[in-house]
C-alpha cells in the first residue's frame, strides 16, 4: 500500500542512499489519491501543533491547488466561488454551531 507524496519526494530518498520504488497515477487513480490526501492532510492540520500549523495548513492548500488543477479550474475561480458563497450563506466567523 503506497501514498501520494510530493513531486520531489523520490529524488530525496534516492539522495538519502534509498531506492525510492514509484509508479505514476492514472487520472481516476490520481483524483482517487488527492482526496484521500486532503483527508489525510486535513487531519494532519487538526491534531497539529501550534507550531507546526502553518506547515499544516500549506499541505492542504497544495493537495486543494492539485484538486482544482483536475477540475480544469484556477485557483482564483475558488476564490471567486467561496465569496459569492460566503455572500449567499455566510462564511464561519461568527462560530455558530447548529444542534440538530
């Protein structure tokens, strides 16, 4: 079982002495792998430390960059579509939780 890992991540372990052992993705295996990365990296955000939450945070923007980049989308339109949502709906500022 492998996982998703950064571009440069293979010329790294080779750089350590290890044979880093790599195949690339299919489109579907690909969009597959970038979701499960965003949990992965979202959840990485949530039990970090204080310290480490910007780094965090730069993850999960990255594997979300990567997602749009598969939707055929800028980034910006994102950006575009989360303010024209955040006028519609609100955005989370004002911490309201919803008891069901």
């Amino acid at each position: 079982m492998g996982k998703l890992v950064r571009d440069l991540i293979p010329d790294i372990i080779e750089r350590s002495g290890r044979t880093p052992h790599v195949r690339l993705l299919g489109e579907a295996e690909y969009v597959d792998a970038l979701h499960s990365k965003l949990l992965e990296e979202a959840e990485e955000l949530r039990t970090a430390d204080p310290n480490s939450r910007l780094e965090e945070a730069a993850d999960v923007y990255e594997v979300l960059l990567a997602i749009a980049q598969t939707l055929d989308v800028d980034i910006a339109d994102v950006a575009a579509a989360a303010d024209a949502k955040r006028a519609e709906r609100g955005g989370f500022e004002r911490r309201i939780w919803l008891e069901a």
